[in-house]
C-alpha cells in the first residue's frame, strides 16, 4: 500500500506541473548563463585585441624611443632644428620651396596647352 501511494503521489498532475515548470525554469536559466559566457567571450577576444594593438604601439614607441637617443640623431636635431654649431662651424639653413609657389606656375602652362605653344613658335 505504501508503494501505491508514492507511485500516485508521483502521478499527481500537480506535482508533473512542478516539474515541468523547475524544468523550464532550468532550461531559461541555462539560456541566459550560456549568453552571459557568449558575451564575455567576444568581449574577450577584443580586449586581446586591443592588447595587441597597444604591444605593437609600445613597440614602435620603443623603437622610436631607441633611434632618438643615438648620437646621430640627436647632432641632426641640434643642427636641424636647434641651429646649434659647434665650434669653428658654420650652419646655413636653406629654405624649403613651398608648393604654392609651383601650383602658381602650372597653371599658366596648362592654361596654354601643347597645341597653343605650337602656334605661338609657328607666328
């Protein structure tokens, strides 16, 4: 008698609407924690691309960094851009030809084209 009252306790249509529901319950649950892991992942992935990305910056920074403090490159800034000389030298600096300055000649040549500098030296 006490194994027939367990297997219609077990049954019961209220105790297989408990279930169902812990069931789904479960199931939504698993739902939402297997997004949460999707998300983290792809935030991941692009926090480790970023660390590469900055690796690479610093590398390049540590480069430039190393190149600066060599000796040739530290005269060419003194010279360069400082104007300092050392003694018994003599330092010229030489304008650079702006573009604008060309951009105002070609014009007048392509305003006057092949076939109208043929007839200028044929009159």
């Amino acid at each position: 008698m006490n194994r027939e009252k367990t297997s219609n306790l077990l049954n019961h249509p209220l105790l297989i609407v408990i279930y169902s529901c812990l069931c789904l319950l479960v199931i939504f649950s698993l739902r939402e924690s297997s997004k949460k892991a999707l998300v983290s992942k792809e935030s991941i992935e692009k926090l480790e691309k970023n660390i590469d990305s900055l690796e690479k910056e610093v590398a390049l920074e540590k480069e430039k960094l190393k190149d600066s403090q060599d000796d040739i490159a530290v005269e060419k800034i003194m010279h360069n851009e400082l104007l300092l000389k050392k003694e018994g030298e003599i330092v010229l600096q030489i304008p650079e030809e702006k573009p604008s300055d060309q951009e105002k000649q070609d014009p007048q040549k392509e305003e006057n084209g092949p076939w109208q500098e043929w007839q200028k030296l044929l009159k």
